[in-house]
C-alpha cells in the first residue's frame, strides 16, 4: 500500500497546529492552551509520566513509572474521568503516592478541557511539568496535505497500532468514541488518512433532537450487542444505532483494506469498542489504552532521541 504523496512528519510543513508541543512547569496565569502554541522547553526526563487523553466527554489518565521497553506500553494505573472540572478531584487521590516533578503529556481535542486540567495542575502539583502534544512531537509519518489538521488523537492511535502491527502488514485503527474514526496506517508505518463519522452516542442525541417524538436512548456503554429486531421503539433505535455503525466500521475497513480485510490488522478502542471488535473477526483486536499508549511511546522516543547529560 505505497503512497507516493509527500510524506511529512505532522507539523512540519509550517507553523500551525501541527508544530510542536508546548512544555512548561508552574505554567504562568497568561499562558494560552491555543492550539497555535509552538515553544518548547526541554525537560531533564519525560519519566514518571502521567499520560492524559483529553476527548469531548472523558479523560482518561494513564500513570507510566518508567520508559518502558515493551512494544507496547501499559499504564501501571488508568483513570477515567468526566471532561467537567468538578471530577478533577478525583486525580488527587489517584495520585496521592506519585512521584512529585512528573511529566504531564496531554493529547486533547477539547480545549476548554485542557484549560480546566492545566489550572487544576498549576494549583495542585505546580512542580509537575506539562506538554501539550501537537503532531510534531510523534516519531510518525503523516501522508497528508494538511497534517496539521489531524486530530492528536487519531495520530497517537496510529502510532501505538504501528507498533503493534505485523511486519508487512497494514493496520486500520478503529476508534468508537463521540465520533468514530476509521483510519489506515500503511505496510510502511504511514498515516494515510482515513473516515470519520458520528458516533452512536451522538447519532442517539439526534435522532431525539430531530425528531418529534423519539426518545434519547443511551448507548454510551454497550457490553453487548442489541438484537436486530427491534420489538419496541426504544429496542429499534438501539438496534439501528449500533448495527448501523457496526456495519459503516465494517465496510470501511474492507474498503481501506482494498477488499482484502484478512491481509490487514484491525485494532479498535474507545467505550463501544470491545462489543465491535467481537463481530469484526479474528483480525480485529481491542486495545483499551491505545491512545494512551501512543502518548508513552512518543514521550519514550523522545528520551532516547535527547542527548546525554554532560558530566
């Protein structure tokens, strides 16, 4: 799956959002979570690390001791909290026994999010240092005119899964969160793009919003799949509103996979994703901290890309 438009690392191409992250400790009272931002103040170490994955609704925080050398990292703990700032609380006592001077490296598609886990920091754990992750930062080529408009997310998604990849072998990234995203890394580890579409939960809030007289269903957590047949209004919307994204994952990936699935890697995450993966295959996997995953990975690159200390 050679792709012969320009490759370029995310951020690369001009001084948008795509630049590179923004590092601070303490960070100032006018400190701006912009996406625009582009200094970078090195740091002694990115370990501990608190990874944080900032989504529309949700953060999720996954605590990392060490640069691990595993192909994939996992988190020794993960929170997940809503995205309103009366649950940053609970941070504190998932943290209580963490090492002080940590390193806090946010991935965010929400920035009012952003700004609310950023002041909490400054006033709670002010020695702790913080970055804010643009696409730069990521040891991971992007095929794409417009790199810079990627969403963090989809890209720290496409890192971990290219870890994760057999050799020789493309990987789709299917993320079922607010929206869902199903995304294409190459047999060369490059980020070719890929679809996005509403999610089930938001697809629920419209069929209630546009509508006279259906009701809000919740589908936010899903262990197992509706029936088909719908016996009531209620069973139908849920029936129609997880078989139909089931089905949209489903043919997109045949169609990213040029209609050889069987030849790619599927992993999904997000909150509906192990009751998708089930009926996707035996290619399909689920990895509950990809993301997070993605953020440890580019913390451990940069570690070992920064020089020795001097004597």
């Amino acid at each position: 799956m050679k792709d012969k438009r320009k490759l370029a690392r995310h951020g690369e191409a001009g001084t948008g959002r795509g630049g590179e992250g923004t590092t601070f400790s303490a960070p100032p009272a006018s400190a701006s979570l912009s996406p625009h931002l582009s200094s970078f103040i090195p740091h002694p170490s990115s370990f501990p690390l608190v990874a944080v994955d900032i989504g529309n609704h949700r953060i999720k925080c996954g605590l990392f001791p060490s640069a691990s050398s595993d192909t994939l990292p996992e988190p020794s703990r993960a929170l997940t909290i809503g995205a309103c700032g009366s649950e940053l609380d609970r941070l504190g006592v998932t943290l209580k026994d963490f090492p002080p001077a940590a390193s806090w490296w946010i991935g965010s598609v929400n920035r009012p999010g952003a700004t609310r886990l950023v002041d909490w920091l400054r006033s709670r754990r002010p020695e702790d240092r913080v970055r804010l992750l643009a696409a730069g930062d990521l040891p991971l080529r992007v095929a794409l005119e417009r790199p810079d408009m990627v969403g963090i997310d989809r890209l720290l998604d496409a890192l971990a899964a290219d870890r994760l990849r057999r050799p020789k072998c493309a990987a789709v990234v299917v993320d079922v969160g607010s929206a869902i995203t199903v995304d294409l890394v190459s047999e060369e580890g490059v980020f070719l793009g890929g679809s996005i579409l509403p999610g089930i939960g938001m697809s629920a809030q419209a069929l209630h919003t546009f509508t006279d007289l259906l009701p809000l269903v919740e589908m936010s957590e899903l262990e197992d799949p509706p029936p088909a047949l719908g016996t009531s209004t209620v069973a139908a919307m849920q029936s129609g509103l997880f078989w139909g994204a089931v089905g949209a994952i489903r043919q997109l990936i045949a169609e990213l996979s040029g209609g050889r699935p069987e030849r790619c890697d599927v992993f999904l995450t997000g909150g509906a994703g192990p009751a998708v993966a089930a009926l996707l295959g035996p290619s399909a996997r689920y990895v509950p901290h990809l993301t997070l995953a993605g953020i440890a990975l580019a913390a451990r690159h940069q570690a070992a890309e920064r020089p020795p200390a001097s004597p």
